[in-house]
C-alpha cells in the first residue's frame, strides 16, 4: 500500500453551467465562490461548457498558470466525459488519476428542476465531497492489455450486415448472431425503398450474399446471446444455437444492432374488427405480392399509437412510409383517391422534402387531425368503411368512405431487448431503445467501453440511417481492433504485506482468481495478478487484516468523502 | 424547523450509477437529499463505511448495485448483499437498522432509481434525525456504533462473513456441511459477543472499570460481562488494574 506523504494539493475546480442545464437550476456564481473556499482548493471557474474546446482550454491554462497539481470538473457525468476531461489533463502533463468528477447534473440540477435550492445545496455538498477526495487522490500507472481482433455484432438486420461487412473488409474476424432463422431482419418484410425506389429484396440480398461469402464473417442463425463476460479486448461471449449446444468465442468488441419491431394497434381503428383496416407493414407485403386490387379509395392513419402518453415518441419513418406506399399506390391505380392523416408531417432533409412535394402533385390529399379529436373508422352500409374525422384547417367534421385504411404505427423495441441490455451491461432509454453514451458526442458508443449500438435497436431509423450508423459503429469499433492493445484502468488491488496475514480469504473470494497467496521471505502472503484484477474490490472489503487497498477507490478516500458530507448544516 | 434528511448513497458504477444518470437524462425528479459516492462495486463496500456514514450523522445510507446474476464482476453483489445482511443485524440494537438500506438497481430503470430514493428518503423523513448527529448526540448510540465500527474492523467478524458463501456451499474445514439458519445463527451469537466486547473496550478505555458498573452500563448480567472480560484479558486487551474493595477495576492494554 502506498502512503507517499502529498505536499499540500492544488486543487482547481471548474464548473459547468452546461448552457442552461445546468445553470438554468443551480446557482453557478454561488458554487463558485463556495469552492473557492474549501480546503486546498486554489483556483475555481465557472464555464459555459467545459466540455467545449474553449472550456477544455480554461483546463490547460488554470494547470499551467496555477500549477495545479488536481483537477475537478463539476458537471455531467464521469460515464461520458471523465476520459475527455482526462486527456485534457494528460495532454498538459498531469496524470489522469488526479482528476475527479462532482455529477451535478444528470444526479443533481436535472432531477430538482423544481428546487434551485436545494439543488445549489446539492450541489456544493457534491463539489466539497470531491474536493476531499481529490486531495487524497494519486498518480497511477495503467497496464497494458492484448484486444482481440474480433467482434460479436448482434442481428442480422441490415445495420448489422453492414456493420459486419465493414469490420470483416478491414480484416477483423466478425461473428453475426441473429435470433430469426433467416437473415435480414425487418427489410425482409418491406417492398420498396424511399426514396430510391429499389427492392428492398435487391438491396438485402446483395448484402447477405457479401456477408456470406466473407471469409472474416461467420453467420450464426436461429442463435441468441446467452451470456456475456468480460471487458473491452478480451469478452468472453456463449450464444445458443436453437436447441443444440451453447457455442462459446472471444471478441475484442461487440455491436448492437438488433433493429426493432412494428407496434401492432390492436383495438385501435377497426383493426382485427373490419378485414379492411391493416399496418402499413401489411400494406407493403400486399404491394410487394401485387395483392391489391381495383383500389378506389385509400385512407392512410398517421401516428397510430405513437406521440401519446405511453408511447411519446416520433417513429420517424412513418410518414416516409406513407407518402412512398400513396406513391406506389398512385403509380398502379391512377385513380386512386388517397387521403393521409396527419398530426403533423416529418419528411426532413432535401430528398425527403422533394419526395413530399412529388406526392402532393400526384394528387393525395393531406388532412390535419387533431390529437384530442383522432378520426374514427366504422362500417358502412355497402360494406365499405367510413372515416369520420374533424378536418382542423377548415374547422370542420367531415366523412371519407374507404376500401381500404392503412394504419401508421410506429417501431417499437423488442420485448427481449431488455435481457439483452442486462446482459451486455448497457442501458435502454425511458422509451425502450438502447441508449447511447452521449446524443451528440458519441452516438454510436455506449458508456460501457467496447460495446456499440446502430440501427433501429437505438432509434427508429430507416434504411439510410442504419447504414450511416452501422458505417460509425465499425468505425469506432475498429478503434481498440486497430490498435491491438488497450491501456487498463489503473483500478487494481494492492496488499500491504506488512499487514497481510496470508489467511487466503481473498483468494476464495475473487470471482478473477486475480489473487493468490505465495510464499515469500516474509512468508505467505497475497499477491495480486495485475493483468487478471478487474479493480472489483470484493477481496479488499473482505480481508480481515484490512490488509488490501483499492486503487482510486482507497478506504482513506471513501471516508473522506463520507466525512466530507458530514460537514453539512441543515 | 423542517427535517431535511442527510442521505448518502453508495452506488457502483456499472448499474445503479448509470440508473442514476438515467433517471436524470429523462428528467425524473426525485428529493435532493441523496449524496451519490461512486465505487467500482457494491462487492467493494468495506462494511466500516456504512457504519462510519452513519457515525458521522447520515441520517440514512443505501447501497446500490447490479441486480442478482447481474454483477459486472459476476458476484460483488452477493459479497455486499451479506456485509450488509450482517451490519443491519449488528446495529439493530442501536436502533439503527432501518437507516441502513441496499437495493438493486439496473442501468436502465432510471424510474425505479428515482422511486427507491424517494421511498426511502420518505422512510428517512418518518424515522426522524439521527441519533447520531452532531447537533443532538445520543452519547451512548455513539459508543454503540463506536462498537460496532471496532467489531467490523476486528479480523473475527470479517473473515466469518468472508467465509460465509465457502462455509455454507461446501462445509467448514471439518468438511461438516453447515445450514444458513446454522450459520446465522452462529453469525449472530458472534456479532453480539463481538459487539460486547468492543463497547467493554471502549468503556474500560476511558476510564477503568468494575465488572458491577460495566453490567450497569451495559445492562447485562455480571456473570455475562465477566465472561467477556476473561476472554478480553486472554486475548491479551485487557488487564486488572487495580483493587478497590476486594473488586478488581479492569483497564486496557493498547491493542
């Protein structure tokens, strides 16, 4: 255990008003002067955003110009900023382990938006627990460790066939597990393309039949993720194919792209009550058969089961959707009178845009329908199916018959999504999908090192979108590939042979056998198998002689923390 | 004046940290009183830190980490869950049990993140202060929990709950297999004596003793507190310091 005596720390610290994240609740200024004043503390600031390259820069100059020697940022979270915030410190000569992190914003001024109060308390209570620690923090040296040059992606959609195909160009070994029989996932199910045109067919085969004549990649289907261990470079992965055994591999890294699932809208508009009334996902599988005859009449639904309570969010694809299959509808029957309903219409970007002013000037209709007065569809007396709805732009309930009503409904998460989250260790979001590290700074990253997400298993995303995420994930994916070794966190656990006993609890209780007793001059005593130590703690905790410490987790640190809280009035 | 509990949390970082985040990233409020410490695991919470939080006038402390089978270091969570298993039992005496709380919580259930911290800050709010804060110290609760803080600390204990998981799966070094119920309740006889013996210790160490005032002090029988001052003076901690009235007053030897 290492007890080097510290020369009194200069400490800086540098808060973050996160735009009005942060300082929109929290009292900023009064942080401020609040750090100012607490021990060993010799310079603070506030920043607009210290993430920014102008606040990272505040960074470099207070170490420079105040030579500090201990650096805190109070803002986000250590999960998606404390490795930029620690290169920042690297980059001006100070040892990443001398940084620290005060959360308050996703644990402090996002969850007591109501009390700027109590949240400014919070948030100097968080700020002065820091500051304790990061006296007592030390320099530490990281351990390098091998990657393996393989990755484990997760469906067979075509976000994971392209992102497999990128990883398998590049010469790293790819393993794809899709839980359906076939490969292609939801692309398999749709007709055509917007705003292209193409088979869907003609786009997926031609993907499938590169991935399966890689020789990098190795398709596993009818196969799902049993379970998953280890870290980044080194997972150790079991899937199991169908009934027959688990088979078991090593992957350096591991990319989610599991897609997503339409949401079927039972009870909702007639549907499974009148025959007529179908998905727009049925309605693609009756155009790609040619099903669909002498169509007169077409209703199309809009936000069916999505943007309401419960489900809150854009599906985002849908109105494309709707606007291609009105298109393809048009193009076979000429006459075809089509009305789309709308709450409000997302066709974003160039392509998207021109795609909807061809469709107006094709001649369907568009009809604004409110949320609190959604339309109705019943059944007429000539067996077709009325629509009734309250047109808002001419303030006025009109009736449309149908042969046809198409709903729009929206991607929804798969239900095993969720053990697939537990099991990878990463998060899903309050609408289900998996949710990356951070939206605009690394949206292909989960905050757990080596695991990726893209597709609709984050957002729904169309075709261009899965493909432009599966091209990022490979891209950081290769990353730690490339490189071939990985620097370890410098979290393992040290033993004081002074004080070690050599009982060998701490051998029992390591679920790494990352710890063994050895016979030395001193006698038995434990030693610790740097490569092996995950960092856990379990056998400091339980070592009867106190004998182990935890590396940047030390006891001394922990109590000053807790001592540090204990210093509040209130 | 209103009570505004002071909570501290240990959380790890892989589950509960992140479903504190979560909690945060889609804006659920919760009450202000919890101060997150972040640690690797919850298999890594020395059972001296609740305790020293709560010496220190936590009102209330709650660990969280990974649900079962869930644990980024496959059992950190199992070793926490019986640490604390084994505090709450030590300090229930003191009447402290209740401020001592685990639970787990994933990286994706930021709402039940918010909700488990608003159930127990409202438990917290129901208990009242803690006995142990500055401002209105219970002396003796403070020499309780001293006690406490000592037996944990002390290799008896700790490697007892070490071994619990070996002793139960596999059988002591007899090879005897050993029930949980068997070992409970061997753990609890050995959480009281130790406890015992520490606030013996501690009492002795401020000032010598008789056997009479300590059973006094620690309302037990004499016969009860002689037995732990024998096993005291065997092991070397206690001595007699001197004789007044034919009745020995026993004092410390530094540990």
């Amino acid at each position: 255990m290492e007890h080097r005596r510290i020369e009194t720390p200069k400490i800086g610290v540098f808060i973050c008003h996160c735009g009005i994240n942060i300082g929109g609740v929290i009292k900023v200024p009064e942080v401020v002067q609040y750090a100012k004043k607490l021990p060993n503390v010799v310079y603070a600031e506030e920043n607009l955003y210290t993430c920014s390259s102008e606040g990272l820069s505040k960074i470099k100059e207070g170490i420079q110009e105040h030579h500090l020697d201990r650096v805190i940022v109070a803002s986000c979270t250590p999960r998606t900023h404390e490795s930029l915030f620690r290169a920042t410190c690297t980059e001006v000569g100070l040892n990443k382990y001398l940084f620290e992190m005060a959360n308050i914003r996703d644990q402090c001024s996002w969850v007591h938006m109501k009390d700027p109060e109590a949240a400014t308390e919070k948030a100097k209570d968080l700020v002065r627990m820091a500051v304790a620690k990061a006296s007592l923090l030390h320099p530490q040296e990281e351990t390098e460790i091998d990657v393996i040059p393989s990755a484990l992606v997760v469906g067979g959609g075509i976000a994971g066939i392209t992102t497999a195909l990128c990883l398998a160009n590049q010469g790293f070994s790819v393993y794809i597990v899709e839980k359906e029989a076939k490969m292609g996932g939801m692309l398999r199910y749709l007709h055509k393309l917007y705003p292209t045109m193409r088979n869907a067919s003609e786009v997926l085969n031609q993907l499938v039949n590169e991935a399966k004549a890689s020789k990098n990649i190795e398709i596993l289907t009818s196969s799902v993720v049993k379970e998953v261990k280890g870290f980044i470079g080194n997972f150790e992965v079991a899937i199991q194919k169908g009934d027959e055994k688990t088979v078991n591999f090593e992957v350096g890294t591991i990319i989610v792209a599991t897609g997503a699932t339409d949401f079927e809208p039972v009870g909702m508009y007639g549907y499974k009550k009148f025959d007529n009334v179908i998905t727009q996902l049925q309605l693609e599988q009756l155009l790609k058969k040619g099903r669909l005859q002498n169509l007169k009449r077409v209703v199309m639904i809009q936000c069916v089961g999505s943007r309401q309570e419960g489900r809150s969010y854009c599906s985002r694809i849908c109105c494309m959707t709707a606007l291609k299959n009105s298109k393809l509808i048009r193009e076979s029957y000429p006459d075809a009178n089509i009305h789309i309903f709308y709450r409000d219409l997302q066709t974003y970007g160039q392509e998207y845009e021109k795609y909807y002013r061809e469709v107006q000037e094709k001649g369907v209709k568009f009809i604004k329908y409110l949320p609190e007065k959604p339309p109705e569809v019943s059944l007429g007396e000539n067996g077709k199916l009325n629509v009734n709805v309250y047109h808002s732009l001419i303030n006025k309930q009109i009736e449309i018959s149908a042969d046809l009503v198409v709903l729009s409904t929206p991607l929804i998460q798969h239900e095993d999504a969720k053990e697939l989250s537990q099991k990878l260790k990463v998060p899903l979001g309050p609408s289900g999908f998996f949710l990356e590290a951070h939206v605009k700074l690394r949206p292909v990253d989960f905050a757990t090192d080596g695991v990726f997400v893209c597709g609709s298993a984050h957002w729904p995303a169309d075709v261009g979108e899965s493909i432009s995420q599966a091209y990022g994930a490979a891209s950081r994916a290769s990353i730690p590939m490339s490189l071939k070794r990985l620097h370890t966190e410098a979290l393992n656990a040290l033993v004081d042979e002074e004080i070690c006993s050599g009982c060998g609890l701490c051998e029992l209780t390591c679920p790494f056998a990352a710890i063994r007793i050895e016979e030395t001059k001193k006698g038995r005593k434990a030693k610790v198998i740097a490569a092996s130590c995950k960092g856990c703690g379990a056998c400091g905790a339980g070592c009867p002689q106190m004998a182990i410490s935890m590396q940047h987790f030390t006891d001394e640190q922990l109590l000053a923390q807790i001592a540090a809280l204990a210093e509040v009035k209130s | 004046m209103k009570f505004n509990p002071k909570i501290l949390g240990f959380l790890c970082n892989w589950c509960s940290y992140a479903g504190a985040d979560l909690a945060g990233i889609s804006r659920i409020q919760y009450p202000p009183n919890l101060r997150i410490i972040r640690v690797m695991c919850t298999g890594r919470i020395d059972p001296v830190l609740p305790l020293e939080a709560l010496a220190n006038g936590a009102d209330g402390v709650i660990i969280m980490g990974c649900h079962p089978g869930d644990c980024h270091y496959m059992t950190g969570n199992y070793e926490a869950e019986r640490k604390i298993k084994m505090l709450k039992k030590l300090i229930a005496p003191l009447g402290l049990a209740e401020r001592l709380h685990v639970e787990w919580v994933s990286a994706s259930e930021g709402a039940r993140f918010a909700e488990v911290v608003e159930n127990f800050t409202n438990q917290i709010k129901v208990l009242g202060p803690s006995p142990l804060r500055q401002e209105k110290l219970d002396l003796s609760k403070w020499e309780g929990i001293q006690a406490a803080k000592e037996a944990v600390e002390d290799f008896r204990l700790r490697a007892l709950v070490a071994r619990e998981r070996k002793i139960i799966e596999e059988g002591n070094v007899y090879g005897e297999e050993i029930s949980q119920e068997e070992f409970d309740r061997k753990m609890d006889d050995a959480l009281t004596a130790e406890y015992i013996r520490n606030r013996i210790y501690l009492i002795l160490e401020k000032e010598p003793t008789s056997i009479k005032q300590l059973s006094k002090r620690l309302n037990l029988s004499s016969k009860h507190v002689l037995d732990h001052v024998v096993l005291l003076r065997r092991r070397g901690l206690v001595t007699v310091d001197k004789i007044e009235d034919m009745t020995p007053i026993y004092s410390v030897l530094k540990r």
